[in-house]
C-alpha cells in the first residue's frame, strides 16, 4: 500500500495479532518521491506515548492499518525524539529493531548478523550530528536561517541514503541471496447490527353477533276445587267476593364484562440466513529475468593473441 495520501494521519493501527497499537499522528517520507515510508504512532493515556514504525508492508482493512508485526514488537521499539525530523542514526536503529532495509525489504538472519544487527534488539541512541530528514508535520516548519537549513538537510540526506546503501550492500553481501517479499490480499468479513425492520403489536376493538337461549321461569295459575263434606247449614249472607292473586316472571337482565382470556407478546428469535460476498483479491506475483552477458576475453588472452599475429 503506497500513497501520497495524508488521510492516513488519525487512523488507528493495528497488528497482526488483533491488538491495537495506536494513532498515526506523523508520516515521515521517502526523499524525492514523498512516499510514506515510516509512520509515527501515538498511544497510552491521552497519546502522550509516541512510536516510530515502518510503513512496508502495511495493508488497510475496514478503515483501519494492519500491520505486518506484533504490538510488543512496536512498543519496544527505541525511543526516537521527532522534534527536529528523523535522523540517519535514528532510522538506523530502526532498521535494525525492526530487522528492515530501508525501504521495508525483510533482512535475513546471515544479513543481520553480518552487519552486527540482532534482531529485534534495540541499539542505545547514537549521536544526531547529522540533519534530520523532515516529517509530514514538521516539513511545513518555518526557519530562521532558509540557506543553512537547506544546507543541512542536504547534507542529511545524503547521510541517509548512504546508509541505505550499506545496509542493502550487507544484506546481499553476507550470503549472496536476494530475498522479495509476496503478499497476497485476504478477505476478512465482519458482522455488524443494523434496523431491518420494525414489529408493532395494537389491539383493536371488532363487534360479532352473539346469541344464546336461556330459560325464563314465570309464574301461572291454576284453579283447584275440593268439595267440603259434612258441611254444617250456617247463617250466611249472600255477598260478592273479590280476590286477587300477584304473578311473577322472570325477566332477562343482560350486562357485558370484560375478562382476560388470552395474553399474546412478541418475541426475538434469530433466524440464520447465507449470504454470498463476492470481491476481487489482489494478490503479488514473483517474475525472475535472467540477462545473459557473454563473457569477453581476458588482457592477457588479447594480449598473446596478438604476439602470435607478429
């Protein structure tokens, strides 16, 4: 991943092993190009903790910066002080903590032995005698003196680069190897909630006919005559006579009452669908070209050639 772009500048990085190591706050480049080789990361309590990393080697994912190593390893890296750029003594001892070439190439073991580094062993800081190669936040800095800032920048660089040199010189020079790193692009797929859809419960109000028969008593009359025996003749006057008798029946008294018969409540479950994620994979492929130089003939084979032309 190789660009100019300074969004990177607040993304949070994170290492190969799910850990998070910090915020990029600086981005030192490459000179000439401009291409970010060396991140500067903050992290601890209100990011006062500042780290230096290299930028080969990383990937994005998911809005954030994968790196291709541990936190430990970051956090153990040597203390380097940005406040005037990255000097050549100070990349050095990140190449060697990191056991990286200058432009993010993985040195071997016989590479790093033959250059005295260890690796992952953080050197004591060396003198900063040499210009300091500007950050993303420091190169916009004004100056006092235009002329010999830009003196003592060139004078760094060429500093760095020599030291580049030497480096990629003992890393091919120790056993002969020239080693390229591959990668290949991996997908990752993350799960996260979103609203599908909302489930409303209401009750409303519906009037259905109901009909029932029950049965209504109600009271009649009926006439009963008992003829008296051994009547006795008495005095008795002859009037009219009136009785009346109240009758009764039942009349139906309808009254309505609500009463619980059903309790209904609604429920999540999770129901599992799949679901295909189609995307395209970039992946490194390794080209060796051999070039052929024919060999060519020796001074001393020229020269006796031409003797025997004498």
């Amino acid at each position: 991943m190789t660009t100019q772009d300074s969004g990177l500048i607040g993304m949070q990085v994170v290492g190969n092993d799910g850990e998070e190591i910090g915020t990029v706050s600086q981005i030192i480049g490459a000179e000439g190009t401009g291409e970010p080789e060396w991140l500067v990361l903050k992290s601890g309590l209100f990011g006062m903790r500042e780290r230096v990393a290299p930028y080969a080697g990383a990937r994005s994912a998911e809005g954030k910066i994968m790196m291709p190593m541990g936190r430990n390893i970051v956090r153990e890296s040597p203390h380097v002080d940005l406040d005037d750029g990255l000097t050549a003594p100070d990349e050095e001892m990140l190449v060697r903590h990191y056991g990286r070439g200058p432009h993010g190439a993985m040195l071997t073991q016989q590479s790093q032995q033959a250059s005295g580094m260890k690796p992952g062993a953080s050197p004591m800081a060396g003198s900063k005698q040499s210009a300091p190669r500007p950050t993303a936040s420091t190169a916009q800095r004004p100056t006092a003196a235009p002329a010999a800032a830009s003196t003592s920048t060139a004078a760094g660089t060429g500093r760095v680069t020599q030291g580049r040199q030497q480096a990629a010189s003992a890393s091919a020079s120790a056993s002969g190897d020239v080693e390229v790193v591959r990668y290949e692009q991996r997908m990752s797929v993350a799960k996260e909630q979103e609203e599908a859809g909302r489930v409303r419960i209401r009750k409303v109000i519906e009037s259905e006919p109901f009909e029932q028969t029950v049965a209504c008593m109600s009271e009649d009359y009926e006439v009963i005559r008992e003829p008296i025996k051994d009547g006795r003749p008495a005095t008795h006057e002859m009037v009219q006579d009136e009785q009346e008798m109240i009758l009764h029946r039942e009349r139906l008294i309808v009254t309505k009452v609500s009463i619980p018969v059903e309790r209904v409540r609604l429920r999540r479950k999770m129901t599992e669908t799949h679901e295909k994620v189609r995307e395209t994979l970039a992946k490194e492929r390794i080209e060796v070209d051999k070039v052929d130089i024919p060999s060519q003939p020796s001074s001393q084979a020229r020269t006796r050639g031409s003797s025997a032309t004498r």
